[in-house]
C-alpha cells in the first residue's frame, strides 16, 4: 500500500466518532452554498464525504435550528421550552465561571427546574401541570453535558467549569 493510501486512510480511520457542532455544520453548510466542493470539505474538515453529504442532505433543518454555542446533538424529542432552558443554563454557567465559582449537579439540576418553571409560568397557554413534566434529575444533566460539550470532573461534584 502506497504513503498516501496509508494516510487517507488513518485520516478518517474508525476510532471513537468525533461529534460535530451545530454552528460547524451550518459553517459547512454555507461553504457549500458558496462553491465549495464536497472533496474540498471533506480535506478541510477531515471527515468522510459521507458525513458531509450526510449534512448537506440534512441542511434546511440545520439551518432553523436555534441553539447555544457548542451544542452538539439536537433530538427532535426535545420541546422548544426545553432548548430555552439549556441555552440560559449555560449563559448561567458562564457567568458563574466568569466570577470564579463552582457548580456542582446538584445546583446546575435545581436552576435548571427554575428556569423551566420560571418559563412554563410565562408562557400563554400553557397550564401549570406541564410545570411538573421536567425532571431536572442527573439523567436529564448527564444527557445535557453531552448536548452542550461541557467538560469537567467526572463526578462534577462542585468543581469549576
């Protein structure tokens, strides 16, 4: 096997998948919109023409989607409401690493069922039963570490952002 067909193939070897953001999906989006070849993303970005035409196919629900920076994955399960509630969670987060305190699951769980009920309550038509549909548990934070990218101590029992 030739240098180059060893290299292309360890550039999108199969390893543990690499998820792509939201907002770096829709920068490959536009990229193509403007004249860029697939091949030419496919070197750029260094994923498979199938990722990328994966995306491409994919563009118009991209391109409505709404949401905080570094977001991951978007589950079509997942209510309007619910978006809102992530996206002031971590512009809470940052905020709080901006003034060097730390979080532990347990606040990030308890301000996160705040700002849905906060939002729920000033939502038109929407009854207060549905204020009790969000569990703020530890599946719901795990699940949102990974929507959102963050990164921290395994146990994030108190540690800073």
């Amino acid at each position: 096997m030739s240098p180059k067909k060893l290299l292309a193939k360890d550039s999108v070897g199969k390893g543990k998948k690499a998820t792509i953001t939201v907002e770096v999906k829709k920068e490959i989006i536009a990229k193509h919109e403007r004249g860029v070849h697939v091949t030419d993303l496919v070197r750029e970005y260094g994923r498979s023409s199938s990722t990328i035409c994966t995306i491409l196919k994919r563009k118009e629900q991209f391109k409505t989607l709404e949401v905080a920076k570094g977001v991951t994955k978007v589950t079509k399960k997942h209510p309007k409401i619910l978006e809102e509630v992530e996206k002031l969670q971590l512009v809470w987060m940052n905020e709080r690493q901006l003034h060097g305190d730390s979080v532990s699951e347990a606040l990030v769980c308890a301000k996160a069922k705040k700002l849905y009920v906060d939002l729920v309550r000033k939502t038109p038509g929407v009854s207060s039963e549905e204020e009790e549909i969000f569990k703020a548990n530890r599946g719901w934070f795990e699940k949102f570490r990974k929507r959102s990218g963050i990164q921290c101590c395994a146990t994030w029992g108190g540690c800073p952002l």
